[in-house]
C-alpha cells in the first residue's frame, strides 16, 4: 500500500477530512487536481456547528477574532437565532479561502501528504484495496493503492462519476451569476429582494470590494463551461436594477444553478463520498460548505477506527446512516427557501405568510435549527435522555486541573467518558477501551447544566462530539455502547496505553489522568 486513505480533492471537506485521520495516525495522501489554490470564495463564514467542530479540534484562533451574529434568515426572510438558548446564525466575514488554508495547514501540519497538481483519472475497488490512476502536473501517470479511496472533488466529481454511485435527483432550472467587484458604488441589497424580471443581492466586502449576486427569471442555464464574461453579468444586473456597472472592475466572477441531486449511498465497498460530491445543491444560507465539513467530521473517526482494526463494517456503514438523512433535509430545505427568494411576485403571499409565522417562536426555532444543523440528533440507541445522539452542549465544566468545557476535551479527537457524579467504579467497566477512550471526572455546577444534565451520572462523547451513551438514560449497557462505537474490549490493564499513569493513592477511574498527549 502507498497509504491507508487516498482523499480527492483540497477543499474545506478534504482537508477536514485528512486531519481527522492524521489526528487519529491515520496515513493519508490529499489529491488535487489544481496546482494552486484558487483563492476563490463562495462562502463568507461558517455555521455555529461548523464553529463548534472547529472548537474542539482547537482551530479558532487560527481565524482570529471572529464576529458572530444571531440574524439569519430562510429563503429571504430574517431569523433571529437567538430563539434558541445561546445560539447564533455563525461567523460572519471569514473567506472560504481562509477556511481552506486553515484547514490545510493544519492538515500538513499534523502529517497529511497534499499532493497538488495531481489529478485522478479513474479507479478499481480491488476487494482488499483501492488502485487509483493519477496524471500529475506534468503529464506523468502512475498508480496509486491504498485501504480506501474517499471522494471529496466536489459536485462534478470524478470518484462519484467513476464509482458509478447512481446519483438521482434535479437538473438545475436557472442560473446566477456572482461577482466581487471594485468601483461600482453598489448599495447594499439584503438577499430575497425580489425585482420585476429577477433577484439582485449585495454587500460590502471591504477594500472597496462589493460582492453581487444577479438572477434573471426566465433564462435558462447556460451550457458551456467555465465562468461568465464580465459583460454578461454587468448586463444582467443593469436590466435588473437599471445601474450600469460595466466599468467597475472585476475580482471573482463565478455562475451557479439551482440542481438539487443526492447519492443514494455514501459507501460502495472501500469507496466513500463527503461533502459536493455527494450532494449537490442550490447555495442558500451558506449551508454546503458546512455540511461538508460535519460529513467528514462524521466520517473521519470511523474511517481511522476501520484502518487501524478496531471499527466494524457496521461503524463505517453507520457514516451513511447518520449523514444520509442530513443531506435529504438539506436538499429539501434549500428547495423551499430557492422558491421563496428566486421566484416573482406570484410567491409574495406566501413570503409574507413565511413572515407572520416567523414571528412565532415555535416556528423559528424549528427552522433555525434545520439550517443551522444544531436540530441535528444521530440514532444512537434506545434511550430517552435528550441528549442521546445529539452534540454534547459547551457547558463549563471543573475537573481537578481547572475548569474545562467539552471541546477543550475531545482537541486529541478520542472519545470521551465524563464522570459526572464523582462515584468511580465505571474504571471496571472501561479499562478495556482506555486506549481509545479518555475517562474524566468533572462536575458541572448547578446554573451551568440547568435541567439537560438533571441527575445524569456519565456521558460517553464520541470523537465527532456527539454523546453515544448517558446513564440513566439508555437502555445499553456501558460496555456495549463502548463495542458498538469503539471496538472490542482490547485487554486492558494488561495492554496499558503508556501515556496513562495510575495514582498511587486511589483506584477509582477518575484517577487516571492523561500525562502527555
């Protein structure tokens, strides 16, 4: 083998999804097909779950001060995420550019072989690995094999195509065109004007840079590739707002439609997809970049547990399972709000009952939920605690080396098994998993844990921060939601994880404390 993992594609879900299997000591090898990053950038922020993710693998400073806002909207129409206790809409201001050099540094940085330039020309599920076909920059081919072949090259992409993943859904039915441009005095136009013939958006980007976003009614897609001329998208923005912009100057120019098609499967034998190149969509509400990036956090822990012998087929088929149902609510919802801020006047009625039932708190949470990802809730097991299978919230925790929060907790990407009553005895349960598992004693004072933590005695956090496991509250066992998540018992204390010291004053699991990362 050359690598455990070939991931396609250096985009935010690639990149996440290599330093996830480098966190884990995963080998993996980053194809990209563009010599250099493009530097350009649809998104302009991330969700509140994609801040949460970038929290727990200790990313955030990375983007510095980052501004956060509880004003977002569905399909044009303001939501306040504040309906939701502590919520917000996400990051504003951060380039999807940044993301993604983020992302790649902290990839490398952690061992991950990027190889630009190279793109991938086909590939054969050989039963026991992957060969993958490969032209680098130079024109040069060669072989590569490895454990798996993960696809994340986006929505026209090559491993999709090549696998023959049966992929069903929409073909688009309009187009935009999207253009950051200097020294055309354009006023900020909030997204879902609706004007007679079409939508117009826009916003100030600094440096006397405006992005605009123009669709016309009426004209189909175009079928050539490659972005529009600057004049098409000055001439559709002046028969749409009557300003004539043909002299200002061009940064980006980009064109996107309003498809909506979704893989059927996830995984076929060794070959997965994540992010675009699994689901393809209208970009509403900035939710792509961000679900691409949870399904490689999702996949991630699972894939690495496969490679090094401790996941079942049944863990990584659970990455289909779980991101699956996702990507149908994603496609629905963003259909929904395409209608409601592309279409004419006809749709005005129902905008402005969209608006009188966002008033309702009921009505906003639930949709701030749906396009924020924080309603998600994995199947994890029977169970009737309200945490099961959903994110374990960033409550402040205090444990004997100082307060702590559950991010701070899942930085080295195991799984986490927090004590809350301070009783010991789960130590028995657990030695055979401490190799995979950390075991902290905290406690969560009273105004903190409010009633979501009522009585609860343990929770078991998987790797991607979601709680698998809570006692009282599911029906399972310890030791077998450990199994279903983590692998078998592996003999523990007789195969001993070195950088785990007992203390020699007491024999509770609590005592057990991480020496060295």
């Amino acid at each position: 083998m050359d690598t455990s993992v070939i991931v396609v594609g250096a985009g935010p879900a690639g990149l996440m999804l290599a330093g996830e299997l480098r966190l884990a000591g995963v080998d993996v090898i980053v194809l990209e097909r563009l010599s250099r990053p493009s530097g350009e950038s649809r998104g302009l922020g991330f969700s509140a779950r994609t801040m949460e993710v970038f929290d727990q693998r200790g990313l955030l400073p990375e983007f510095g001060d980052v501004e956060v806002s509880v004003l977002g909207h569905f399909g044009g129409t303001p939501v306040d995420f504040s309906v939701l206790d502590g919520a917000h809409y996400g990051v504003k201001g951060i380039a999807q550019a940044r993301t993604e050099a983020v992302l790649g540094s902290w990839a490398v940085g952690l061992g991950a072989d990027l190889r630009r330039g190279h793109e991938v020309l086909g590939f054969a599920d050989r039963g026991g690995h992957v060969e993958v076909e490969v032209r680098d920059a130079g024109g040069a081919r060669s072989s590569l094999n490895a454990g798996y072949l993960v696809g994340c090259d986006g929505g026209r992409s090559t491993v999709r195509k090549a696998g023959g993943f049966d992929f069903p859904g929409t073909a688009p039915t309009r187009e935009m065109f999207l253009a950051d441009i200097r020294g055309g005095d354009i006023v900020p136009r909030p997204i879902g004007q609706s004007v007679p013939g079409g939508m117009i958006m826009s916003a100030p980007l600094g440096d006397g840079v405006d992005r605009i976003v123009v669709c016309e009614r009426g004209r189909p897609p175009r079928r050539r590739g490659g972005p529009p001329d600057f004049s098409e998208v000055a001439g559709a923005w002046q028969r749409l707002s009557g300003q004539d912009i043909s002299r200002a100057t061009p940064v980006w120019i980009s064109a996107f439609g309003d498809p909506a098609r979704q893989v059927t499967e996830y995984r076929r034998g060794r070959v997965l997809l994540a992010g675009d190149a699994a689901h393809v969509h209208l970009p509403a509400g900035g939710q792509g970049m961000n679900t691409s990036i949870q399904d490689s956090v999702n996949l991630g822990w699972k894939l690495a547990a496969c490679v090094k012998g401790t996941g079942s087929p049944a863990l990584l088929d659970s990455y289909h399972d779980e991101r699956h149902p996702v990507g149908v609510r994603l496609l629905m919802n963003v259909q929904a709000q395409g209608l409601l801020f592309l279409s004419g006047d006809e749709m005005q009625p129902l905008r402005e009952v969209m608006t009188e039932l966002i008033g309702y708190d009921v009505v906003a949470r639930h949709l701030a939920g749906m396009v924020s990802g924080l309603e998600i809730r994995y199947d994890v097991g029977d169970g009737d605690h309200p945490l099961l299978g959903r994110r374990m919230p960033p409550l402040e925790m205090v444990r004997d080396t100082g307060r702590t929060r559950p991010a701070e907790l899942l930085r080295s990407g195991r799984g986490v098994l927090l004590d809350l009553a301070d009783g010991g005895g789960l130590r028995r349960l657990t030695d055979g998993w401490r190799d995979r598992v950390d075991l902290v004693a905290v406690h969560v004072p009273r105004a903190a844990a409010g009633s979501v933590l009522s009585g609860t005695r343990a929770v078991l956090i998987r790797p991607d921060g979601h709680v698998a496991w809570t006692d009282p509250g599911t029906e399972s066992s310890l030791p077998a939601a450990l199994e279903r998540w983590f692998g078998a018992d592996s003999g523990w204390p007789h195969v001993r994880s070195a950088h785990l010291q007992p203390s020699t004053t007491h024999e509770t699991y609590d005592t057990y404390e991480r020496t060295s990362p």
